[in-house]
C-alpha cells in the first residue's frame, strides 16, 4: 500500500477502514538466506537495503522486543556529518545523502528536517580544531561554515553572550544538518523491508549460535532454533550479549546515555545547537519539545536508566547557555544502552568465524548513521566486501594502530 | 551510586571519576616476547558483562584511592569495594 | 457553580487574581482550579491537537487539560496546572494554544477535520515534493504544535540545590504517609515526609470520612501538629519527589516559593534535593481514571474523587445539577457527599449495566445522554459530572527501576512491584489498600518493617476508620455510537486511535504509545494510559498484563529546568582560578583569558595600543630583547619522591629519568597505553629520591590521576608518593638574555652558568623565603622558572617587576608565550590533540625501547610508524604578506580541494614580530622528509588559498645558543 496525501484524504472519508498492517507479523521459518540480528534501526535499514538495493531474498530480522525499542527509539534525533576524520566523514556524509532521499525512498514520512546544526565554539583552540574539521567536510562533500558570534547572535539571541563563564566566540555551522523523527524511520524501514518480503519476527531473542567448523549455520532463539547462511548483528548496547554467544570478545563496552525532553513550547529554537563549554546540545521537536542531552553517565551499565549527577550537569549547561529556559519543564528522561568503542568509530566487518557479520560500536551516534549504516552491512553481507564508505570500519584497525578516534581519547570508551 | 569505600565509608559516586574493567590491572609484560598481542587485547578487548562487573573508580574528590567496585552492571548493586592495591597485590603485582 | 460551605480555605481574606485578564477573588487555600470554578469559570484551556474547550478533570498534579501560562514577563511559566497552582494574591494567568482567545479559537477548525488528523496521519503525507517539507509543512506544523510559551527572556529567579539524609523517606502525606511517619518518628528515627501539596493529609483532606471517630482532616491535622514536634522528623510540604535513582538517592523539589507573587529576598524560587534515605516509603496513594465515552472531554466532566474534592477541600460546587458516572463504590461517596452539600445528583452506576454515552455543550458541559441497562436512553441537564472508572496505585516511582507491575483483578489496576527499588515499600493505596484503614495499617506496617530492618524498634497504635471494600466492576470505555471517545485528553488521542494503531500492527504498548503519542503530555498518561491498554488489550484478544504495563521514568511531575541547574549559570556556571599574579594583573588592565577553570593574562596592553597585536608583538620582542616574565602557576605541578621514584617515572614516562643526575631538569613525553602522547612537560630531580613533575595546564588533573593508577593499580609495591603542588607554588617564567640579571637581584644564590647552567634545577632562597629555580625555556630564550609558595605570589610579581624596571621588563601573557613556542617549534595544545604520536610529533626518537614504559608496546604498531604520516613541521607563507589561518589544509599546487589530496592541516599559526611575517606548525602526511616543498595551505571556510613553503619548525636559534646563554 503506497502511502500519500490523496490516500489519506481518501481513508479520512471513508473510515479509515483501508490501512494495512504497517508489517506483518510472521512465524520464523526454518532457515533463512540471511538473520538480521536486531530489529532496531541498524537492523531493519540492513535488512531493507539487502532485499530493495541488493535484490537478495529469505531474509529475516530477529527482535528481542519490539521493533525500534532500542536506541532508535530513544535519542535526540539528530541528524548530521560533521566528522573530522578520513575514516568517518565519507561514511557520515554518504548516511546524510541517504537521509536527503529517505522519505521518497521508503515511502514514509519520517520528517528529515534540515533546519541547520551549529556547533558552539568559546576558545581560539576550539576555533582552530573547527576549522581544521570544517575545511575537512567540506573535502569530503559535506557543507560546513564557520559563524562569527554576531551571526550567531542574530540567530539566538537569547543565548548567554554578556554573563557567560565561558564567551561564545563563534560556531560550525553545517546547514544541511537537522533532525529526523526518531521512531519513523524504524517504522518505515521497517514497512519497506517487509513490503519486499522480508520477515520482521518480533519477541524472538537471539540465545545462543550454532558454530560449526568455523562457520555460523544458524541461531537459536527464544522460538526456536532458525537456520542461516549469513548473520548479520546489529544489536548496539546489546553488541558483547550477542557476539559473546559466538565466543568474541569485542572492543565495546556499554554505557547509559540519558536523554531528556521538556514539556511542549511554542517554537523557540529552529536548528539543532551544541554548547562547546558544557555538555549540552538541544533541538526542539515539531511537537514543541525541547529534546537534548549530554555526557554519558560514565560507567558500565546496561539498565537504561541514569542518575542525577549527569540530569544536574546537562541542565547546568542548559542554563548557562540558555537562561531563559529555567522556567521551562523537564518532562522526560531516559536512559539507552550505547555501544561505545574504543576509539569512538563504529564497527561494519566480517568476523573470523564465517557468516558471521557484525555491525556495532556506535557509541552516542548512531542515530544519524543509520542509513549509511544499513546500507554498508547490507553491502559487506551481500557482496562479502566493505562498502566504499566503510572501508575503515575493520576489527583489526586497533592490533594495526588505525584507530579513528575523532576526540583523540585514546583506548577510554567513556571518554569519547 | 553510593560507594562504600573500605577506608571513608559511604561517599556519593559523583566523588570519584571512572575507569573501568579491574581486568586493566593485569598490565602484560612489554618486555615480554608476543608482547604486542597481549597488548592489544589487553588495551581493547572487554568481557562487557551485563550483570557482575569489577570496576576500577578512583576518589578523585577524596582521598585519591582506586578502587576495585564489584557492581551489577543491570541493577547497579554493588555487592564489594576494595583497595585496588590491595586487589593488585593479590593478582601478583609488584613493581 | 459557587461556593457552598465547609473547605480548608480562609475565608477572612480574600486574594484577587486574574485569568485572561479578567479579574477574579479567590480564598487562602485555594488553588487556581478551585477558585476559577468557585468563580463559575469551567473553560480553562484548549487541548493539543483538536483544539478542543477543555477544564479541569482533577485536583491533583495529574492533571492533563487546565494547563495554563503562570506570572508574566520574565517569569512567565507555560504549561502550569491550573489544580497545584496555589492562589497568591495578584496573580495573572492566561490560557494557552488558542488564538485570538480561548472562547474562539481559530484551529479549532482542526477539530472539524479530525478524520484527516487520525493517528499518524503525518507519517503518510507530506513527502512530496522533497524541499517542501522544510519550506512549507514543518514550518506550519511547528507554529500549530507546542502548548505554553517562553518569554525568552533569562529566568530572574535562583534555585538552590541541597542534600538531606534520613533512615526514612516517606512519600506522601496522606493516611497511610503520615501513619508511618508517626509511627517512625514515635521510635526516634530520622525521618523525612514529602508531600507535593500545600498542605499535608492528602484524600483526608478531601473526604468527609472519619478517623478515630473525628474528621479524616483534623485527624490529619493533629498528626502533622505531633510530627512538627519532632526534631527526628522533617516535614517538607510542597515538595515532589521526583524519582528514585540508584541506592536508595531520591530527587525532590521544593518549591519554595511557587506560592508567592515572587521569591521574598534571598529567597531561591526552588531547591532541588538529594535526599539519602536507608529506607523509603511510597504512600503516594492513587489516581482515579476515568471511563472513556463520546464527548468525554466537555469542561465539566471530570474524575468523582476530583468533584468531591472541590466539594470537601475547597467548599466549591462545580455544577448545581450533578451526576455521577462510575463502576465502583468510590463513586457513591460522590454522590452521598455532594447530596450533603444540597446538589442535585445523579447516578450513572455501570455495575447496573447504565452508561453515560455522550455529552453535549461547546464550551462546558449542558446535558449528558444515558443509556440505562434496560436500553432506555435518555437526556440529562447537568453542569458537572463526576467519572470514576477505579483508582490506580500511584505506583511511578517504584517503577523507576523499570521493575513490572503486578496485575491486580480485584482492583483491575497494577500493583507496584515488590522490591523493585531496593530499600522502597509501598504502602496504602499506592499499595492497593484503598480503605482508610487500610491506609493507615500498611503505612504504619511498612514503617514498623523499615525500621526493623535497620534494627530500630517501632510500636504502633492505630485510630479507628472504614475499611469499605471497592467493590468495582471493570469498566474501560463506552461502547457506542461512532463519535470519538477520549482516552488522553491533553494529546487527543481517542478509542479510534488505538484502533488504527491495531489495524496497523502497532499493538506493543511502546508502539501503540508511539504512533498515537498517548501518554505523551505534560502529564504522562496518569489518568489515561491505562485506558489505551486496557483498549489494546479487548482488541487483541489478550489479558491487560499480557499486552503491556505502565511504567514511569522520572521526573514523577515536570521539574524546572532552573531548578536542575541550579546557581550553576552565568559567571558561576564552572568554579574560576585565579593565579598569583591575577590581582597585580588586574590593576594593570590585563586581558585574562579562560583557560579551563583558569583565568591566565592573555595579554597587557599598555597606553597608546590599540590592537592585541600591538601588545603582543612588544611583549615578544622586548623578552626576546630584555627580559619578560610570566605567570606559569597554571602548569601542573606534581612532586614525587620515594626510593622507586625514578623507577617509576621510567614507567609512565617514554624517556628515561633514573639516570637524570640530582640538579637536573629533562623534558619528558607521557603516553597514553595506545602510544598515542597524552601530555608532556620537564621532571626535575631536585633529591636522590625527589622529582618534580610539570605536566600541561590542561592535563594536570589527569595526569596525577594516571599516574596515582600508575602507582596504586599497576605497581602497588613501588615505593613512591606523589602530591600535587599546583596549588602550592606560584611558579613565574623569567625569560630573555637580561634573565639572569634580572634573577640576581631577587635570589639569595649563585645563579651564574658555571653554578646553574641550562636545564638546571634547585631548592633556593628569595631573599631568606625558601623558593625553586629551574633554569628551563619553552620561549627559546634564556629563562628560569622560579617557584615560590603561593601566599608569596602577589609579592613575587610585583618583586620581579620592580627588579625588572632596571631592564625595561615586561610582563608577558599566553598570547606571547604561544607566539615564541611556535617559533621555538615546542608542541602545545594544538599539537598535543590525543590524536598524535611522538613520532607525529618529530619526538619518535625519545620513546625507549630499552624499557617497559606506558605506550611504548602499542606505539610500534604498523599504522602509527607508517613513513607517510603525519610529521610536524614548521610552515611560512613564500609571501610574507599573506597571514595563515590555523585549521586550514595542505594541498599541492594545482590539486584540487578533495580528501584524497588533503596533506594535513596547520596545528598553530602566529605572527611572528622577530621574522615579520606569519608562521604555523602543522602536521604534514611524511612532512620530514619534506623541507623546503611548496605547498598551498587552504581554509575554505574563508576561502582563502596561501602558498607557503615548509620549514623546521624551529624558527627561531634551531641551535639553542640563547637559552644555553
């Protein structure tokens, strides 16, 4: 069912009797082509690109839960490629083309809203490291401009500019950046893949692989065990449950992330901002939420929840930044489990047992790679090589000292 | 978190910075022939538990002690605290 | 509608206030809900989407409709219930979402074209043509969406944060809170009693029935009187706690001042606490829900218990003609209370199969339509009718843990979860006791339990009340008609919205909450949620449990923002440092800059300059002529001693420092494990077992925390200490070939070459004050750092200045300093970006491989000795005219602006007033082997393209000559 304005004018007037299933809700057969572990973002983009651009077929996607549960369900919406490195900016610029084509590409409106992302700079060496990443962008592609705090000024001018600890001097501006409506882009790769056959088998844990003479035949889960010539694991917070039923040790550890939104305000901040003197960033949702966040907690955990040393400290950059907001309302806070490397750049390779594929180490910044992330697995799933994207995104960047680490936090998964 | 350091009693967590796994105690030997890989996997690679984990903390905002936290990293419970010198001393660490 | 008589308002005063402008008197006691109904005002708000005429439908912070704009001005505060808003004379409130008013509203239009607005109905239109998302839709969307607003003006108020221990917390004052609080507080515990409202005794307050054979109210009232006596016991009205985080933390707010037409001096607005209690109580009680039927939504239909409250609590009748409609007991007590009063009521008792299946009346409730059991349907003229569908277990904060709850059939309502928090029970109707006496039994229970459990004993003694059972018979939503039927009215989601949730296969409970937003508002579902499940649940054949639960995440009621930030904001958003010379720097006129938490001079500029180059270009050029001091307190300093303290420093540091002979001074290059540089600076060995480490400004906390791990974890057995000194000296950077000169007159020693020579160091005396010289140079010149203890800084500067008058000294800031170590080729933060190795830095050489030292194993790696990498080297443009920017890129002549001719970038530009033009450090892809090439550097930001030529980063005395001087 091809949805449009037309459509639901005319289901609007006829009861809305006509809607269809978003995806269905099959039983797991026996054995698939290929298992898409995790039904989260990563997931079911995977599984849509496998079957729509790489035209393979008996695919599944396995999910613990409920689809889009995880942390495509829970951050703050960003979308972006602003990265520095070689190794990242191509991949995060190619994920930002996808997001351009998305909603026409799926056939979903998942709101991709290019309403601008500035990056706040308080420093001279702030400004250098901005201009050194800007000039990088826009080498691979990307758009980038550097703000003056006048022209800042002029687009928040309620921002604190003459009490601040710390002055704003300027910004990083990258207009083509924004927001995209977090849960929609679950549903619609979701509804996409299963429009083209592929089987979306919710409350299906994965508990365990079946590993034979270095090859992965297939998984057992929570109904039953499900054959499988390729698998494909795409589970973030989840990544070392998963991959340690495949005997892997991985360089992740996972970390809570708490994210907040406030009660609903009329429109105050257009663009998405980052506070480059306190742990802050915000955007306000279309519903009139301003959603933001901050630093991770900081230790291992795996709960979802997180405490207020952090609630205290991203409000504190909040406030600094943005006095205006201290009679606003904290509405809602929530906690996901971040897959966080050891050089803060994610994973998209092949392992050493064969079939067995795995995608993971998303840190905070998953969310916007979603597209490009799907995209890349389902090109190393399908055609056994990384997509040109992706090339870096090895295992074995850490044993040869090619690490991509955009903070220069060295091997401190908490720190990046 | 509330920590219950062996030495100051019970301190609140945002008194101490983070570290990590206990694990990071076994230092390999870089003199030490296949050196390298030891390292690797020692600098990169973590069990990552969801459930019992040993965690280096250290009371920044204190007395300076690391300690070693046993922690439950799904329900937050910490079930020990020790010294982590105490914890290295015992894992065979000397000089 | 008016007021009747009875209530907990003081009826001697009289507040005025305003709503929409239109002036109104209330009484003390009065919330802005009970004295706009006294006032005969049901029209309060409009709702999210529909734009629908919406009133209060609680009395309570659950409140989801009478949401309205507080104060004016700066404090102007959105999204404020109307039902916890405490009347305060001269207070203003507006409505809000609704232009040009509320009584006509010009997207109420939205309500006429609902069917087009059905549950996510966006996420299917609105996709062509792509550009018009951004340009057209959302731009609209956005100015629709949203509730209150902001004035954008910065929040006048302070909010203070505070901390609070006790071995009980209780949560709420209701019954069955303040029979555990008096039972704790009896046996001497420390305790703390919590309630959001203004005034303690929760439902007591709001009921007529009796306890110990008195009123509910005046028992509650006595209670709280023997409780304020206590000095184990703390009593906190109007404070919410807002969550339960881990080991037993609570948050809480106080509002302080939230009563009043403003904060009285000195007074914060709000405090938020952490309150550390060994145990805890959730005696938050329930929260009625209502049943969903066709035109639920009218203003005058609200919950029973609410009707009754404003009946009891505040002696206001909210409608003359009333009826009630309900499916447990709970209900008849409405009904028997508001008959006491006089009023005319109605009831609609689904238990006897009658239904309340549609209302009518645009802007407030006229007339409800009956369907009786035996089919009969008829029309009644009411003003007001009270919905009671059952009481939910204000079970949210026991769930914060994301423990389940616990279906209960006799109440149809989940139970909180046993021992989801560790160290929280629950008890009263939070716990599904719903009686009174129940209330009070498991209240003074569960206080007897937490005391027991830490080895306090407690006895109880508990007055007499109904134990009435509920009686109820589930009820969820009317069955009828083809009309919308509210589930949650501040969002508009409706039964037929979780209908086509179904039919679309959104049916996980997060789905459901996703696609059709309910539970979303500013009350997050605390009278509705259960009403979407209980929907979802008919329609997939499956039990309440099997389809879903409702759990909370905190905050329990929205928290200001303010509040969380507490006085962190503005100036005192981070603590500032000042360094020893800030007072004299001061009354010099100095350009401080932040350096992290410090402020350093940036530079001092002296009459008749007009530019920061001006200063800065003389500052260089009279230290590199004369002599110039400065303030290099902010370098980290940490002593270390023991008979293993050079052994260890051979650990952490690449090169080696055991053999530095005593006196002697060597820079040293710290790695991280991955080999990568994590900080540099020079060690002194001022002792056989006595070193002196500086590490950078920035790096000085984690650089003494690395190597306390260094110590404590990795080599426990090391007999080494470490302290951290840079707090305790004020350390000044003499520079310059009048140095030495300059030093005599101060110092009480033999400074001369042949007594102190390059890289020397020493314990010495400053006129008889004991003090540390280390003939050191990062600016290339002939130069000492000397140290002093800190309480002697402010007298140092000004000593240094005066001996420096002979020699027309200057006193230099960071601008300066970086100026001459870019021309010296030194690395500083720029190049020291965690991202660098010392091979990257032309350092490779001074990591031994002779011994085991952090990073050294990793630094070998493949990737990181590549000849092409990245090498730093020393960058000026072949027309000294044209200034570098740093940041800005190599490429070769003619290679277009790609990646794949990206050669690296420029770490540090300057202008150098010795060479005449602009120079820069950069890392250069194989840039040692690459001397004397012709590069263009280019920043595309400014578009600027700058031919230059690569150089040795030392631009200045590459032989050393002047600091060996």
């Amino acid at each position: 069912m091809r949805y449009s304005g037309f459509r639901v004018i005319a289901e609007a007037l006829t009861g809305h009797k006509g809607w269809k299933p978003a995806w269905r809700d099959p039983a797991p057969q026996a054995a698939y082509d290929y298992i898409i572990v995790g039904g989260g973002g990563h997931g079911l983009a995977t599984a849509y690109y496998l079957a729509k651009e790489f035209k393979q077929a008996r695919i599944a996607v396995l999910e613990k839960g409920w689809i889009g549960g995880g942390n495509v369900g829970r951050n703050t919406t960003i979308v972006r490629s602003n990265y520095l490195l070689d190794g990242n900016q191509p991949f995060y610029e190619f994920s930002m083309k996808l997001w351009e084509g998305l909603e026409q590409d799926f056939n979903y409106n998942a709101m991709v809203s290019q309403r601008g992302i500035i990056n706040l700079f308080h420093t001279d060496a702030q400004r250098d490291a901005y201009t050194r990443r800007g000039n990088a962008m826009i080498m691979h592609g990307a758009d980038a401009e550097l703000l003056t705090k006048d022209q800042v000024r002029q687009m928040y001018p309620f921002l604190n500019f003459d009490n601040a600890r710390f002055p704003i001097k300027g910004a990083l501006a990258q207009r083509r950046g924004g927001t995209v409506r977090h849960d929609a882009v679950a549903w619609g790769y979701a509804r996409g893949a299963d429009m083209r056959g592929v089987d979306i088998i919710q409350n299906c844990e994965v508990l365990g692989m079946k590993i034979e003479n270095g090859r992965v035949l297939g998984v057992e889960t929570s109904r039953g065990f499900i054959g499988a010539k390729k698998v494909g694991v795409a589970v973030a917070g989840s990544s070392s449950k998963v991959m340690a039923h495949a005997g892997m040790r991985l360089p992740i550890e996972s970390h809570v992330l708490q994210a907040f939104v406030s009660e609903g305000l009329k429109p105050l901040i257009d663009g998405v901002m980052t506070y480059g003197a306190g742990h802050f960033y915000v955007s306000q949702s279309d519903k009139g939420g301003l959603v933001f966040g901050g630093d991770i907690d900081g230790y291992n955990s795996y709960a979802q929840r997180g405490n207020l040393p952090v609630v205290e400290d991203v409000a504190e950059g909040g406030m600094s930044l943005m006095p205006m907001i201290g009679r606003a309302r904290l509405l809602r806070m929530w906690g996901g489990i971040m897959d966080m490397s050891m050089d803060g750049s994610p994973i998209i390779d092949k392992t050493h047992i064969d079939g067995l594929y795995f995608n993971g180490g998303w840190c905070y910044g998953g969310f916007k790679a979603t597209p490009a992330s799907g995209f890349a697995f389902a090109h190393l799933l399908a055609k056994d090589t990384p997509h040109s994207t992706a090339t870096a995104y090895r295992f074995d960047r850490f044993a040869k000292g090619l690490m991509i680490d955009e903070k220069g936090q060295g091997a401190q998964p908490n720190l990046h | 978190m509330i920590i219950n350091h062996p030495l100051l009693g019970p301190r609140d967590s945002q008194e101490f910075v983070y570290l990590g796994d206990a694990a990071l105690i076994r230092r390999p030997d870089g003199m030490a022939d296949g050196a390298l890989d030891k390292f690797i996997d020692y600098t990169y690679l973590r069990d990552n538990p969801a459930g019992q984990h040993r965690e280096l903390w250290y009371h920044e905002q204190g007395d300076r002690s690391w300690l070693v936290v046993t922690r439950n990293t799904v329900s937050h419970e910490i079930t020990a605290v020790e010294l982590a010198r105490d914890v290295a001393r015992t894992e065979g660490r000397s000089k | 509608m008016s007021r009747i008589t009875g209530g907990q308002i003081d009826r001697s005063k009289t507040l005025r206030f305003s709503f929409d402008g239109v002036a109104y008197a209330g009484h003390p006691g009065d919330t802005l809900a009970s004295a706009l109904l006294a006032n005969g005002v049901r029209l309060m708000g409009r709702s999210f989407k529909y734009h629908r005429p919406r009133g209060v439908i609680s009395a309570g912070s659950e409140e989801p409709n009478a949401i309205v704009e507080l104060r004016s001005g700066a404090r102007q505060e959105p999204n404020t219930r109307a039902t916890v808003i405490e009347l305060f004379d001269g207070l203003q409130a507006q409505s809000q979402n609704r232009w040009p008013s509320l009584k006509f509203d010009a997207l109420a239009i939205n309500d006429r074209l609902s069917p087009f607005f059905a549950a996510g109905f966006y996420y299917k239109t609105f996709m062509w043509p792509a550009a018009f998302w951004e340009k057209l839709y959302e731009p609209i969307i956005r100015r629709a969406a949203g509730l209150g607003s902001l004035s954008k003006q910065d929040d006048p108020d302070d909010y203070d944060k505070g901390f609070l221990h006790c071995d009980l917390l209780i949560i709420g004052a209701g019954p069955a809170g303040l029979s555990a609080a008096l039972t704790a507080g009896r046996a001497g515990a420390r305790v703390i009693l919590a309630d959001e409202d203004f005034r303690m005794g929760g439902r007591l307050n709001a009921e007529t029935l009796e306890v110990g054979g008195g009123s509910g109210a005046d028992w509650a009232a006595k209670a709280v009187l023997e409780l304020a006596a206590m000095p184990n016991v703390r009593l906190m009205t109007r404070t919410t706690v807002i969550g339960a985080f881990d080991h037993g933390i609570y948050g809480a707010v106080e509002r302080v001042s939230d009563h009043l037409a403003q904060p009285l001096p000195g007074k914060p607005r709000q405090i938020l606490w952490r309150i550390y209690a060994a145990r805890s109580i959730l005696a938050a009680g329930a929260i009625e829900r209502p049943i969903a039927f066709e035109n639920n939504d009218r203003p005058g239909i609200m919950l029973a218990g609410a009707l009754r409250a404003y009946a009891n609590r505040w002696g206001v009748a909210v409608g003359d003609r009333v009826a009630v409609f309900t499916n447990n007991d709970d209900g008849l007590r409405t009904v028997a209370d508001l008959k006491a009063k006089g009023l005319d009521v109605t009831l609609i008792d689904a238990r006897q199969g009658d239904e309340v299946i549609d209302s009518a009346g645009r802007l407030g409730l006229k007339s409800i339509t009956v369907r009786r059991g035996n089919g009969r349907t008829e029309t009644l003229a009411v003003s007001a009718l009270g919905v009671s569908g059952g009481w939910n277990p204000n079970l949210n904060i026991a769930s914060n843990h994301r423990g389940r709850p616990v279906w209960s059939e006799s109440l149809a309502a989940f139970l909180p979860p046993e021992g989801a928090i560790a160290g929280l029970s629950c008890a009263g109707a939070a716990a599904g006791a719903m009686s009174t006496h129940g209330a009070l039994t498991t209240g003074a229970d569960q206080a007897v339990q937490a005391l027991a459990s830490l080895g306090l004993t407690a006895s109880t003694d508990l007055p007499q009340a109904e134990d009435a059972p509920v009686n109820l018979k589930a009820h969820w939503y009317v069955h009828s008609g083809k009309g919308r039927a509210w589930i949650d009215q501040q969002n508009d989601v409706t039964v037929k919205d979780v209908k086509l949730a179904k039919q679309e296969n959104f049916v996980s409970v997060e789905h459901l909450k996703r696609y059709t937003t309910l539970g979303m508002a500013t009350d997050q579902g605390k009278t509705g949620n259960i009403l979407g499940l209980a929907v979802m649940a008919e329609l997939t054949g499956k039990t309440i449990p099997e389809t879903g639960t409702t759990i909370y995440r905190p905050p329990y009621t929205p928290v200001a923002m303010g509040v969380l930030g507490g006085r962190a904001r503005g100036e005192d958003f981070k603590p500032t440092r000042h360094t020893p010379s800030h007072k004299w720097a001061t009354e010099q006129g100095a350009v401080f800059v932040e350096v992290g938490y410090w402020l350093r001079t940036q530079w001092l500029p002296r009459a008749g300059e007009t530019t920061w180059r001006q200063s800065v270009d003389r500052e260089v050029l009279q230290t590199r002529k004369s002599v110039g001091i400065c303030d290099v307190t902010t370098l980290g300093k940490i002593d270390i001693q023991g008979t293993d303290a050079g052994a260890f420093l051979d650990k952490v540091y690449a090169n080696t420092f055991s053999t530095l002979g005593i006196g002697k001074t060597r820079y040293g290059l710290m790695l991280r494990e991955d080999g990568m540089v994590m900080d540099d600076g020079t060690t002194a060995r001022m002792g056989q077992n006595e070193y002196v480490m500086t590490t950078t400004t920035a790096n000085a906390v984690p650089v003494f925390r690395h190597l306390e791990y260094c110590r404590q974890v990795l080599w426990p057995d090391m007999d080494v200490q470490l302290i951290s000194t840079t707090e305790a000296w004020a350390q000044y950077s003499v520079a310059g070939p009048n140095a030495r000169k300059l030093l005599e007159k101060l110092v009480d020693q033999d400074i001369s070459d042949a007594a102190f020579p390059y890289m020397a160091c020493g314990n010495i005396t400053v006129k008889g004050t004991r003090a540390r010289l280390f003939r050191i140079s990062f600016s290339g010149e002939l130069a000492y750092e000397i140290a002093v203890p800190t309480r002697y800084g402010d007298a140092m500067i000004r000593a240094l200045v005066e001996a420096g008058r002979d020699f027309d000294a200057v006193v230099y800031g960071t601008e300066a300093l970086g100026v001459m170590r870019v021309e010296k080729g030194h690395v500083a933060g720029n190049e020291l970006n965690g991202q660098s190795s010392a091979l990257n830095m032309g350092l490779g050489k001074m990591v031994s491989k002779k011994k085991d030292a952090i990073g050294m194993v990793l630094s070998q790696r493949e990737g990181m000795v590549q000849p092409n990498g990245y090498r730093l080297v020393g960058v000026k443009p072949v027309d000294p005219a044209k200034a570098l920017t740093a940041g800005a890129h190599f490429l070769a002549k003619g290679a277009e602006a790609v990646a794949v001719n990206d050669g690296g970038w420029l770490t540090s530009v300057v202008y150098s007033p010795h060479l005449g033009h602009s120079i820069g450090l950069g890392y250069l892809k194989g840039g040692d082997t690459r001397k004397g090439e012709r590069l263009r550097v280019v920043n595309l930001l400014a578009n600027t393209d700058v031919e230059v030529e690569i150089v040795s980063p030392h631009f200045f005395d590459p032989e050393g000559e002047r600091l060996r001087g």
